[in-house]
C-alpha cells in the first residue's frame, strides 16, 4: 500500500518557523511532525512512502538522507507553486492502477488506518476520508432573551464533523483533478461528493492539525507529556 504525503507547501500561517524550513519540518516532541506522521503509517503496517515535495524540499531530501527503519521512502519534487490537487496529480504515474492512502504533512491523530482502509474497501467508494471533530477553542452559550439556557465549556461534541485528512483512494480519482491550480479540497472532492463516490470514517480519538503557533505549542506538549499514544 502506498502513502503519499503532502509536504510542499508555504506554511504561510506558521511564517516565524517556515521563513527558514518547510511546515512538516517542523519539530514538536524532538521530532519533525513528518516523522511522527510517517510513523504513525508505519506502526500499522504501511511503510512504502511518497512525499510530494515543494517548498524548500531540499531539507527534506537532507533529513532523509539516511536509511529510516524499514521504509521505502521516495522523495518526489512537485512544484514549489502547485496546489494540493496538483500536487496528488504529478504522482500519478508512480501510484499506478491501486488503491493508496493519502494525508497532509501537517497533522496528527490516532486514527486506526487498519481500519479505515477495511472501511474504504467494504464501501467501495473511490474516496474515503477521516472525520474529525476539531478540539473547541471556546466553550458554548445559547441564550433565550437575556438568559443563558445552554452553557458548556470547552467540548468537541459543540463542533460538526470536519476533514481530519487521512485519505483512502482509488487511482480513478486523478481523472476529477485538473491541472496544478487545482485544490484538492474543492473540485475534486466536492465532484466525489456530488456523485455519492466520498465516504466518511468517522475518528472520535485524538486528531490535532498544525496550523498556527497556538497548535504547534499544544502538538508539542501533548507529544512531550506522552498523552496520547500513537
């Protein structure tokens, strides 16, 4: 089974760290977010990677200059200005005619991907992706005239289900991706939904994306504190 991971882009929202490197390189728990990614693939047996590379790929290619465990590890240049449809479209042709696993080079979670591989199959959909409900940044008020009728701190069960990434594909969903202006997450997926061909794996577990300071801070004392287990 093959893993491509989307690691190319600018990283605009984390510029005091990705001025210098690219955003999958960057460090939370002594590690970069990318090994902790490709780790997470491997404890479940999927071990055969392609990292589509852009912006500042060459540290990446430098970090994986050396042999890691027993991975396959290929490290392919994408375009430092291709959109994340694009970026997914340039691997074509070394994904060939099989189903492969697909997420961002930027989040974290638990997810069983056993599972949600078993899930995509039993569904035979051409996409499947991971559901997530993202962690509350505030808790939650309802107010009926000038009384609080519905107060709950900080919970994930006040937030809808959102795209938490870690895909299961079928090679037919190239054919929905246009050229490398294209996002992933608008055309082709909303094509897939369209025509009944997106599943959901819902994951109620740990999941937490890199997007700003705020998340790496927390990835990093989570992964320090040994919270979570991957």
């Amino acid at each position: 089974m093959k893993v491509v991971i989307l690691a190319g882009g600018f990283g605009t929202r984390l510029s005091e760290y990705t001025k210098t490197i690219p955003k999958p390189m960057i460090n939370v728990g002594g590690k970069p977010i990318l090994l902790h990614i490709m780790k997470l693939y491997a404890k479940h047996g999927f071990k055969n990677f392609y990292i589509a590379l852009g912006y500042k790929g060459e540290m990446i290619k430098k970090f994986f200059n050396k042999k890691f465990y027993d991975w396959n590890i290929n490290l392919i240049e994408t375009g430092k200005n291709t959109m994340t449809g694009g970026r997914l479209k340039r691997l074509k042709k070394y994904i060939g005619n099989e189903t492969f696993m697909m997420t961002y080079g930027d989040g974290l979670s638990n997810v069983n991907l056993k599972k949600l591989y078993k899930f995509h199959k039993r569904n035979k959909k051409t996409v499947t992706l991971t559901a997530v409900r993202p962690p509350a940044r505030f808790g939650a008020l309802k107010i009926k005239g000038q009384n609080v009728v519905y107060f709950k701190e900080k919970s994930t069960l006040d937030e809808g289900w959102i795209n938490g990434g870690f895909f299961v594909m079928e090679p037919k969903f190239f054919k929905l991706i246009k050229n490398d202006r294209t996002y992933l997450e608008r055309e082709p997926l909303e094509k897939a939904t369209k025509t009944k061909q997106l599943a959901a794996f819902k994951h109620k577990g740990f999941w937490q994306c890199m997007d700003t300071k705020r998340d790496k801070d927390k990835l990093n004392n989570i992964l320090k504190s040994r919270k979570i287990k991957f």
